[in-house]
C-alpha cells in the first residue's frame, strides 16, 4: 500500500488527473452505494406508524365504542 502511494504522489499529472484521482478516493472510502441513496433521497420518507386497535384482533376504535 505505501510503495503504490509513494509512486502515485510522485507521478506527475495535470490538475484533470489530479481531480479524478481525488474523485475515485472520494468514491471509494464513502461507498457509492451510500452516496447514490444520499443524493436521492431513499430515506426520506416518513415512517407510518401502526394502527393498533384498528383490528378485530386490536380491539376497537376510540370512536366506535357503544355503549
């Protein structure tokens, strides 16, 4: 790992190759997949809670009580 960092930093590049390399890091320590779902928004959904009493087997709802 050090001998092919040492000869990446000693490789001369323009700053289009300088910037892929940094991009490709980037890339690789965040994970692609992580950065896809950042960017979409998978996760930005709210969750939606259970409806507990809403089921013969829940009992019934506060507003159909008789009685």
């Amino acid at each position: 790992m050090k001998t092919e960092l040492d000869t990446l930093m000693q490789k001369k590049m323009d700053r289009r190759a300088f910037l892929k390399h940094v991009t490709v890091g980037f890339v690789a320590l965040t994970g692609a997949a992580a950065l896809i779902k950042t960017l979409t928004g998978v996760n930005a959904a709210p969750k939606q809670q259970a409806n507990y009493g809403a089921s013969a087997y829940g009992g019934t709802k506060a507003g159909n009580v008789k009685g």
